[in-house]
C-alpha cells in the first residue's frame, strides 16, 4: 500500500486477518508505484509473482491458467489478454483486445517482435505476466526497474525478454 488514503488500508488488513499467505506492508508516505512496486517483490517468499494494478479485472481462471502454462516452461513467464472496459463495465473497441502476442523464440527476436509490435497494441501487458519470482528479482537487482516512466518501463520489458520467454495464455482475461 503506497500510503493510500482510501480504503484500501482496511481492506487489506481484513484480508490478511482471514488468511495467512496474505501480508500486509503499508508505506509511511507515498514513494511512487515503481519502488512500491520493488519493494513488494523483495518482500514477496512464493513461487510466482505478479504485479498487478488497482484497475484490474482478473476472470476466475487467470492465475489457474497462468500457473498451468508455467508448470513446464522453466525460464519462461505467462500472460493472458488485455480487455478495456470503461467505468460502466463495457468491453471497448480497442485492437489490444484482439491481440494475441507470442514472444517464445529466441532472445533477439523476442526484443525485435517486441520493438516492431505496434503500441497500441497493449504490448506492454507483458508488465503484468506472472513471473518466476526469482528470475524477477535477479532481472530487478540489476540496473533496471519499474519506475512508470515509459523509457524506463521499456528498458524493464526489453531486460525480461532478454531473460525469459513469454507464453500467452489464451482465456485468460
């Protein structure tokens, strides 16, 4: 929690009451989404990790679909599909809904597709795959992290391709 002033602080400490895998860490004052955003990864101790956005929408399936696609793909991270919808709920035209991205081949290539794959597009949804948490953390340990900052953020995907394979998951929204 980067010192939010909604309820989110409440939210989360009923959630941890009533599980236990589920940790509470709450910054003192706002530190921005990037560092947040390192500093949940270091804490983090399972397997997998995710970051994920105070607008998101996951299906039912998401995570079951994510962690399935991983089970025999070491080195490798899996997302599914991005799907915009307004304040209302509904699904809006946009071609990031239709994309189905495949970034497995080697290296190079990977970070070529990735350059040459138009922006709006929704490419940037490899942000929000679900990670092998200790590949993450060695990618972030280096010289890049996630800042919100566009450049920045790019210099971020272009180290995990550089690092891992990306599966798509197809039914996962």
């Amino acid at each position: 929690d980067d010192a939010s002033t909604d309820g989110t602080e409440t939210i989360c400490r009923d959630y941890a009451a009533k599980d236990s895998r589920v940790r509470y860490i709450r910054q003192a004052e706002s530190i921005g989404g990037g560092r947040n955003f390192k500093i949940v990864l270091e804490e983090a101790r399972g397997k997998y990790f995710m970051f994920a956005s105070n607008d998101d929408i996951w299906s039912p399936n998401w995570l079951a679909g994510l962690i399935t696609a991983l089970q025999d793909a070491p080195r490798s991270a899996s997302f599914g599909s991005a799907v915009y919808v307004d304040v209302q709920g509904c699904k809006l035209n946009s071609t990031a809904n239709y994309i189905y991205f495949r970034f497995c081949e080697y290296q190079y290539f990977r970070i070529i597709k990735f350059i040459f794959t138009p922006h709006l597009t929704g490419k940037m949804i490899l942000l929000f795959s679900l990670f092998p948490r200790e590949v993450l953390s060695k990618i972030c340990n280096g010289d890049v992290e996630i800042t919100g900052n566009n450049s920045q953020d790019l210099h971020f995907v272009f180290s995990m391709l550089s690092h891992l394979k990306f599966i798509p998951v197809q039914g996962c929204f």
